[in-house]
C-alpha cells in the first residue's frame, strides 16, 4: 500500500546517513532493517554481547525498499501507521509524510525524538512537495 515518498525519503536519508553509512554502501539497507538468522546480514561493530540481531543485507537498493514497505504494511509494531492512513483516506485528506510519521512511535528506540527528526528533515528539505504529486488515483 502507498506511503509517501517524503516519509520514505526522510527515514531512508536518516536510517543511511544521507547514504553514506557501512550498512547503506555494503548491503544496500537504506533502512536500518534488522535479521535474525546468522548469516543474514552484517553484525552491527556496537552489538551487545547478548544480541543476536544482524542488519540485513540486501541484493539490490529495490529490494531493500519493497522490504522497508512490507514491513510498514504487514508489521504489528506499524498498525498505528496504517491506522491514520486509512483515516486519511477515510476524510480524503492527502496522505503525507508528516501524518505517518507519527505512527512511527516503535521504529526507533528514540521514539518521539526520531519521529520529530524525520519531521524535521521533511519540512527542510520541502519534502511534502513530493507528496502533493501523488494523483488522487495513487492517494487512495
């Protein structure tokens, strides 16, 4: 189902350090996707010693992103999310970067302090604009 390009943009942009970060350049994560099989990914250098969780790696960028949107489609940890979507929707009001972010409360151990730092970089960086190219066909 549809999320904006600037909540996608912003979170890949903050997850990757603007792509620059080790995950981003040797496993095509934009995200900050965790696995959880050996082998599955790269051992965060900052991994607790009792944690068993690696960053996915991923063949492609594009698989990277049907991944990321999976995850905020299906996952419970995200119901929050598509609940104001479908709200969105529900009044057709345009589905924005901004909205979704804020069912965005378990994505980071930050919690609200990533929600307004993806907030942030969506206004700063004229974000929305992207969001307001969406058909009404592709909003809904």
């Amino acid at each position: 189902d549809l999320l904006p390009p600037s909540l996608v943009l912003a979170q890949a942009a903050n997850e990757s350090a603007w792509g620059t970060s080790r995950f981003a350049l040797e496993a095509n994560n934009y995200f900050g996707q965790w696995c959880y099989s050996e082998g599955c990914g790269i051992v965060p250098s900052r991994r607790g010693a009792t944690a068993t969780h690696e960053v996915r790696s991923f063949d492609s960028v594009e698989d990277s992103v049907a991944a990321y949107f999976m995850n905020l489609n299906t996952f419970s940890s995200y119901r929050d999310l598509r609940l104001i979507r479908e709200s969105l929707r529900a009044s057709s009001s345009p589905i924005d970067g901004i909205s979704l972010a804020q069912g965005l409360q378990s994505y980071s151990e930050r919690g609200e302090e990533y929600i307004s730092e993806l907030e942030d970089m969506i206004r700063y960086n004229d974000l929305l604009e992207l969001d307001l190219q969406l058909t009404p066909l592709q909003q809904h």
